[in-house]
C-alpha cells in the first residue's frame, strides 16, 4: 500500500499532491521507488487480513460474551424508554439494564433463527396434526427432531467457546 502524507493512494487512481502536483491514474505502476520517494509516498505493508465477524482489526477481538454496560464512574447503565419530564415527553431510564450482547449470544440467536427457517415449511403438517385433521407422518417428524438436535448441539458448541478465536473456528453443522 501506498502513502502520501498519511493518506492511502489507490492504485490506478489519479491522485494530487499537497502543492497542486497532478499525477495520472498509473503514475504508481510505472513510478520507479526513488521517484516514489521523491515526493513524499512510502510503501507500507497492506494490512492484515482478518474476519470482521469475529475481530475489530487483527488481534482486536470482539466481546464474546454480554456486557452490562456501566458509565464511567461504574454505575449501572439502562435502557432509556419514552417517558415524561415535568409532563413532557423525553427519553427516561427504564428499570432493565443495559447489555451489550456478546457474540455467543449473537451466534446462539442466529442458531435459532435457521432453526426456526427450516422448521417452518413442515409447520403446518404440526398445526394440521394439532386441529385432528391429519397425523404428521414419520419422515417429517424425524426431520424436525433432527433439526431441533442439530440447533441444540450447535448451541452448545458456541456456549462451550471460551475464547473468540474458539468460535471463529466452529463449523456449524445442520441436517440435508
């Protein structure tokens, strides 16, 4: 990666120098490193790649688990409500704490979520079955109960994660 005054410069995109110097879309191509230098770019290694579901930046990871948030002088913090003040309406603190989900609880809700996507096209086999109307049959039974084992086996994996490079490395694992 290319720098000039602290600032990135693509390339194959035109650029402009501090003093009104205009240089073409392929001047860093064809510049040679001493002409680089000549006006002030440097070379800076490209950063390091890293997943951004699971690291702020390389080495940064995210919170794993949930947070109850507090200010700065460690008092709790909660979730403001619409309420009033002195009868009008503003934003008031409720009596729930506020909490930063960590990414286990953001990987346990998704689990869900898909458990639920695949769950629902055999949902009305269930609520037919409920009314009398007719029996589920066994295929479609042992399908469920497969779906429902695999979303609990995965909530456990993520719970069991201690670490977020742990979760990072999961693979998550769901019925045909």
């Amino acid at each position: 990666m290319f720098m000039l005054d602290n600032k990135p410069l693509a390339l194959d995109v035109p650029f402009t120098t501090a003093d009104g110097t205009q240089f073409p879309n392929n001047w860093l191509r064809l510049a040679s490193p001493e002409e680089r230098a000549a006006i002030g770019i440097t070379e800076v290694a490209d950063p390091e790649p890293h997943d951004d579901r699971f690291f702020w930046a390389p080495g940064v990871p995210k919170l794993l688990e949930d947070r109850e948030e507090s200010d700065a002088q460690g008092n709790p913090l909660y979730v403001k409500v619409l309420g009033e003040v002195d009868g009008k309406p503003a934003m008031v603190d409720s009596t729930e704490r506020l909490i930063t989900k960590g990414l286990k609880s953001q990987f346990v809700a998704q689990v869900k979520a898909t458990a639920g996507s695949l769950l629902a096209p055999t949902d009305w086999k269930v609520t037919r079955a409920a009314e009398g109307v007719k029996a589920v049959d066994a295929d479609t039974l042992a399908a469920r109960a497969a779906i429902r084992a695999a979303s609990d086996a995965n909530e456990t994996a993520i719970k069991a994660c201690t670490t977020v490079e742990q979760l990072a490395a999961l693979q998550l694992t769901w019925p045909k």
